[in-house]
C-alpha cells in the first residue's frame, strides 16, 4: 500500500527566489486510508513577514524570530516524509517551496506531486470552485485548527484526499489502486474521467 505525505507550507510570498521563503510547513502521513503521522514546524528565514501575511495566517514576526533554521526543519520534515508519495493543494506552489528550500539547503529532491486541486476539478468538476476551503465545507471535512496554519492545512487536505480515495475507489473499483492512476486520473481531459455525482458524499 503507498503511503502519502500531505504536505503544506505558508510563506511570506508567492514565488521562491523573488523574495518568497517558506515560514512554515507540515507533513501529515496517510497509509491505507489513515493519518498515521504528522509533522510541523516554523522556521526562520531570516526575511520579514509581512503584515498581510501576519492577518492571513496568524504567523507573526515574534513567533518567526524564535523558530529554528530552515535548513535544520527542512532536513527533519525530508527525513520525516522519506518515500511517501508527496500530495498538496495547489501542488504546484507547494512543490516549489519544496524543491527552493531543500535546494538551498543542499538536500535537494525534486519529486513529483499529486495535486487535490486537479483531482477535484475532475472528480467533483460541479463544485462551485476547488479552493481547499470550499471542498472541506463541501465534504462536511472537520477543520481543526486555523485555515492558512501549515498543519490546519495539511491534515484538512488529508481528510479531503482520503475522501477522493474513497469516492474514486467506488468509480474505478479495478483501476484505483494502481500505482500511477491518480497520477494519471489528474493528467487526463475532464471529459475523458469519471467523476461523482453532484453533492456526493
């Protein structure tokens, strides 16, 4: 059975290598339809955090000042995540920091992501929009912790994920579990996969 690391990090910017480093990040493991693990730290990157960011997320500068080094949290959350396949919301922002941070640190590992938000534009395409917050509401998720906190994130993405799993097992009851099919289910034309009903659940 593949194990799955949800992985989330909140940010002072967009973009890593145009001023954007990571403040925060979480790992929560998923085995066998189950959070097994999970992991979370701030770390300090030396840069400002801006007031927006502060509003956003709850992340102060004070709170930064007195986080350990990237490197050091980024080599633990590395360890931490090992062969897990890694998952995120908006994957592709997350990968980046993924990739910026542990290259910075001379650990580098580029993997590739499975992203709830292209599997969710296929499997639930009558959603009102696939933003984290509106398919948690959606699928009555729990929200435990504060929305934009690293692990607030990551363990409502791992619930999200784990329903996905689910409702994709009852669609491709012979096919889902084969080790490239989310890859796959989230490559592939919408109008070419099966997706749910409306207000499945």
């Amino acid at each position: 059975m593949t194990r799955y690391a949800v992985i989330d990090f909140e940010t002072n910017g967009q973009m890593p290598g145009q001023g954007g480093r990571a403040l925060e990040v979480a790992a929560v493991l998923v085995e066998d339809g189950v959070i097994v693990d999970q992991f979370a730290s701030l770390m300090n990157p030396g840069g400002r955090v801006p007031a927006f960011i502060t509003a956003l997320t709850g992340i102060t500068p004070a709170m930064v000042r007195t986080a350990p080094p990237p490197d050091e949290v980024m080599q633990v959350v590395r360890e931490f995540v090992g062969v897990s396949t890694p998952v995120a919301h908006n994957a592709s922002f997350d990968r980046r920091f993924w990739e910026y941070e542990l290259d910075l640190c001379g650990a580098p590992c580029q993997r590739d992501f499975l992203c709830t938000v292209l599997i969710g534009r296929r499997l639930y395409p009558w959603a009102p929009n696939h933003k984290l917050a509106t398919l948690v509401e959606l699928h009555r998720i729990p929200v435990e912790g504060r929305h934009h906190r690293a692990l607030a994130d990551a363990a409502m993405t791992a619930h999200l994920f784990m329903k996905m799993q689910r409702d994709l097992s009852e669609l491709y009851p012979h096919e889902w579990q084969a080790e490239d099919f989310l890859a796959r289910y989230q490559r592939t034309g919408k109008a070419l996969v099966r997706s749910t009903a409306p207000h499945s659940s």
